[in-house]
C-alpha cells in the first residue's frame, strides 16, 4: 500500500480534510506496527465509475497531477499517510506538537528496547527534531544523530529506512562493526522488528467503480475514523473539480466551486452585512453559508423540471417533487449550478434589499437566517415580479407570518418547500394563502417571554420598531436608519432600568421583556444611566433642546405613552404598550393576535 501511495496509484478524494495527525499519535501507530497489533481497516474506491471526483496524493508524496490514481482512499488517510512519511519518506515527517505547534520530526526505534521483552514499545519510538539534534537542559545535547555513525553508537534506528534493503545494509555494517555482542543485538531486531513492519498487513476494503456517489458519501461518513461528517459543499467541489466536460470546455481549466461561492458571497457580504463575513484564509464564515445557497439552487431547480414535467403530462399524479434534501444537492450537476447560480445571487442580493425594507440590517438582528433560504429561491422564480408593490407587500406578510408565528426553527426542509410551491403560486397563480401566513399565530403572553435574542420574535420586534419609525433619544431628528443603527451602537435597551426595579421593590419578572425595551443608541443609554424614566427624560429635553411636548412625540415613535414613563408607573407603560406592540404585530402579519382571557381560535 505504501509503494501504491508513493507511485500516486493511490490517491484522495479532494473532499477529504488535510492530514492533521500529532507527534504522539504517530509514535504510537508506530509502536503499533512494529508489534504487529492490528491497525484497523483501511478503504478504497476504485476510479472510473459513476462516482468522480477530483483526486489529490497524500501529503508528503511527489506525485505529479499528470498520475491518474486507480483507488480513492476513503477511509486510513490518517494513518497511511503517517506510516508513509515516517517510513517511507526522506523528509522529516511534517506533523504538530503540544497547543497545535508545528513540528518537523525524524523518527527512529531505540533497538535494544525494541528487543527487550520487558521494555515498552511506545518508550523505544523515538520522535527528534528536524537537525536530528535532541537537547535537553540549558539547551544541551542528548542525543546528535547527524550522521550513521551517530546514530549507530546511539543504538537509534532510523525508520525511513526500513523499506530501503541496501540503506539498511550499509547502516546494519556499520551498527554491528561497534561491538561483538551487537550481532545478537541486531539479529533480534531484524527478526523482530524489521521483518514484523515489512510483513505488516492492513486489512482493505476496495469498493469497485459502481458504487454510486450517495453511497461513497455515507460510507464514508459512517466509516471514517476520525468521525468527519461530510460536508455536501466539500464533496460537490471534488465533485465538479473532475467534471472532465467543462475542463475541456474551458481549456482543461477545472471548476473551482469554493472560488465561485467566495466571488458571489463577498459581493453579497460587502452589499449587505445582513449576510454576514466570510473568512477566506481559516474558511471560517458567518451568516449566509454555502449550504445555504445550494439549498437555494436546489429548490429552483426541482420546482423548473416539476413544472415542466406537469406541462408535458397533464393531469400527471407522479411529478417528480420539489425537495433541497442532502440527496438533490449530492446529485446537482454541475451544469444546472452554473446555470442557476447567478441567478440565484441576483435573488439574494435582491433579499438583502427586501430585508433592508423591513429594516433588518445586520446578521446579528436576523430573525431566522434559514428564512432567507426559500426567499431567494422564491424570487429566482417570480423574477422581476418581486418589484412590484402588491407582490412585495405579500412578500413581506408571509415573511413577518414565518418569524413572528417562529415556524423556521428546527427542521425546515418541509417548510421550504411548501413555502416555495404555495409563495408561488399565491402571488404569480392566485393561489390559496401559504400555510405558513394560514398557521401562524402570536400570543399575547409570548410578548412577556421574549426576554433575549435567541428568539426570532425578539428580534422582529426589534426590526418592526424600527421599520415603524423609532427616534434615537440621544441623536433626535430622523427615525434610527441602517447608518445610525451601526454608526451609533444602536441596540435593544430597558426603558425601566434594572436599578429601577431594586430600588422600588417592584416585580422583576417583566423587566427583560421585549416590551419594556426599545432601539436606543449607546449615548442615549449612557444619558439614561440609572435613573428613573421622570429623572432622565428631563435629560433628553435639555440635551434636544425640545420642550416636553415635543419629545413626548419622540418617545411615541417608540410605541411609548410618554405620560406612564413621566410618572414612573411601569403598570400603566406595560399596560399600554404591549397593547400597542400586539397592535403592530396585528398589522404586519394581517390578522389577529390571541390575547389574554382569550380562548384558543378566537383573537380579542
């Protein structure tokens, strides 16, 4: 197998992680083999089938791209390719140490541990720096294995020879001519280590050509040692990096996915920060991910050949189905992504306005970011139409309908589909209402526990607010707008501060809810410090320059009665503004809420 990873016969898929195995594990596995402890199974898959993907050799080979691989490692990556480099290779074995800390090691075998039937195998395993130069104390010298001779009186065979018969020769002659009693010494090592690791077998498991890709994928995943679940993005990369129809198309030049996805999400994410970052160097992102946006593709392009299965058999119960399931995303070619795909970033960019509508600006203030998904595919598939006022206005109920009745969280593959086939044919066929606008509800009660972000309701109340007109108390004049929003550290603050509550022993229990917050900035926050609302509204009026009156009218841009908040009733200002919060919350999602003393099905 080693001779196989060395000529390039046996390569990676290149949706498998980089090899990433410590100094320890490595001279453990080596302690492994030369005991010949089993190893555990190793699996292939056999190229030319169904199943392509673009191939790369293991780290620390010279394999050239011009090699075709005969097998795919799928599963022993980690080991083989530890046992190659430390084994096989003339380069130290690039590996890491303690806190991740990259290392470069030479690894050699203690020999008269090696045969001594008392010792441990692990403390004969021995791991050196990259000069061969170990060093102890005040940085003095150990152990200097920089030449044959060095490491023959040292007793340290290097293991990288141990495949190489006339390497292991020259240093067995050289070894032996230090003493008569090291014949013995190394014909026990020869027998017992030498000949061990060289007869070392690794059970394999070669699945042929045929196994289809699906197949490849869960084998993988319920196979692999390192417990990696697949990434769908990470395989469709392999995947369209071997698509050997578009490389002839474009001058052999393969289709790089991972670019594709950074052009579009980097255009989006410098349009609007709703969509988050995306960390080119560490691949670390937020926001829109690129699941995200193959979900997208998936849905637009199931509902196309739906339509047009039905357009051709009419009447037909047997359509195939609209679904973004692992499975469609697995079998996306890459023909359709590169056809849907601008698309598709057209539509989100086109979401990222809409949110901007209804004010939600920042990933951070995103109710659900799962939303966005059959959104965008709804407006690939409506196209221009989304432009139009009476669509938009429908658009915006079905999606205030979605985050205050909190239908997107958990498991959503269901409702993303329903969402795009009803969303559709309600706005472009006159269709019946979706069901997520017909099942949607909102409580009354659901107002005193929504007390932090991790609800989607929180933050939609946030946004409404905001779409409603809010002022910053501290920066009077416009309604608080995307630039101040950022600009000013706008956040969701109390209205009746914490202290407020201490100071007056009243009930603490609503104090965190939606309703005894608002948007306000940071200098606004800082103005209102501890104090009660009739001692910092006062504060305001001197800083605006606005007489009460007039900074009443402010405060009411915040769906607050001014007058409960001069005197410090938090009764009457919660009283009056949950009153008002579910007034709003009627409007945008177009029916009733159910209030409290109301009995289930019937809104006050």
């Amino acid at each position: 197998m080693l001779e196989d990873v060395a000529a390039g016969r046996i390569q990676l898929p290149d949706f498998q992680r980089q090899w990433k195995w410590d100094d320890d594990r490595i001279r453990a596995l080596l302690a492994t083999v030369t005991l010949d402890y089993p190893l555990g199974v190793a699996m292939t898959l056999d190229t030319g089938g169904e199943a392509q993907f673009k191939a790369r050799p293991l780290h620390g080979t010279e394999v050239g791209p011009q090699v075709v691989p005969e097998q795919l490692l799928l599963d022993g990556q980690q080991r083989l390719t530890s046992l190659f480099q430390a084994l096989r290779s003339d380069r130290p074995v690039e590996t890491t140490g303690a806190r991740n800390k990259p290392l470069k090691r030479w690894y050699y075998i203690d020999i008269a541990k090696a045969v001594d039937d008392t010792a441990d195998r692990d403390d004969a395993i021995v791991s050196v720096p990259e000069d061969r130069v170990v060093r102890g104390v005040y940085g003095r010298t150990t152990w200097d294995l920089g030449t044959r001779d060095k490491e023959c009186a040292s007793g340290l065979f290097p293991l990288n020879l141990i495949f190489e018969p006339d390497r292991t020769g020259k240093w067995q002659r050289a070894y032996v001519s230090g003493g008569d009693d090291r014949w013995d010494m190394w014909s026990a090592f020869q027998a017992q280590v030498i000949d061990t690791v060289k007869g070392f077998k690794v059970p394999l498991i070669r699945l042929p050509k045929e196994t289809r890709k699906e197949a490849v994928c869960s084998v993988f995943e319920r196979v692999n040692t390192g417990g990696v679940v697949l990434n769908v993005f990470e395989l469709l990369t392999a995947t369209y990096a071997g698509d050997t129809q578009y490389a002839e198309r474009n001058g052999g030049e393969d289709f790089s996915l991972i670019k594709d996805w950074q052009a579009i999400k980097g255009k989006l994410c410098s349009d609007h920060q709703v969509f988050g970052t995306l960390d080119k160097e560490g691949g670390q992102e937020t926001g829109l991910t690129s699941l995200d946006f193959l979900q997208t593709i998936a849905l637009v392009r199931t509902y196309q050949r739906k339509q047009e299965f039905l357009a051709e058999h009419s009447g037909a119960t047997n359509a195939p189905a609209v679904s973004c399931k692992r499975r469609d995303l697995l079998h996306l070619p890459l023909a359709d992504y590169t056809r849907i795909a601008p698309k598709a970033a057209k539509a989100l960019s086109w979401v990222g306005r809409f949110l901007a509508t209804q004010h939600v600006f920042r990933e951070r203030d995103l109710p659900y970011g799962s939303q966005v998904v059959p959104l965008a595919a709804i407006g690939v598939l409506l196209g221009e139409a989304v432009e139009d006022r009476g669509v938009h206005e429908k658009l915006a109920r079905w999606y205030w309908c979605g985050v205050l009745g909190e239908l997107y969280g958990g498991v959503t593959d269901t409702r993303f589909v329903r969402d795009v086939e009803q969303v559709v044919g309600w706005i472009r066929d006159g269709g019946p209402e979706p069901d997520t606008i017909t099942e949607a509800t909102f409580q009354e009660q659901r107002l005193h526990r929504l007390t932090t972000r991790n609800s989607a309701a929180y933050k939609g109340i946030h946004a409404l607010l905001l779409k409603e007109g809010a002022i910053d108390w501290f920066f009077h004049g416009e309604p608080i707008s995307e630039q101040t929003l950022i600009g000013q550290y706008v956040d969701i603050r109390q209205v009746f501060p914490k202290t407020w509550f201490e100071h007056n022993g009243v009930d603490s229990s609503l104090m965190n809810s939606i309703v005894n917050k608002t948007p306000l900035s940071y200098r606004a926050l800082q103005t209102m410090g501890t104090s009660a609302p009739s001692v910092y509204l006062p504060s305001f009026e001197r800083h605006t320059g606005s007489p009460g009156d007039w900074f009443d009218d402010i405060v009411g841009t915040h769906l607050i009665d001014a007058k409960t908040l001069r005197a410090d009733d938090f009764e009457a200002f919660y009283r009056d503004r949950t009153a008002r919060l579910l007034e709003l919350v009627e409007r945008e999602m177009g029916k009733s809420a159910v209030r409290e003393g109301a009995t289930d099905g019937h809104a006050g």
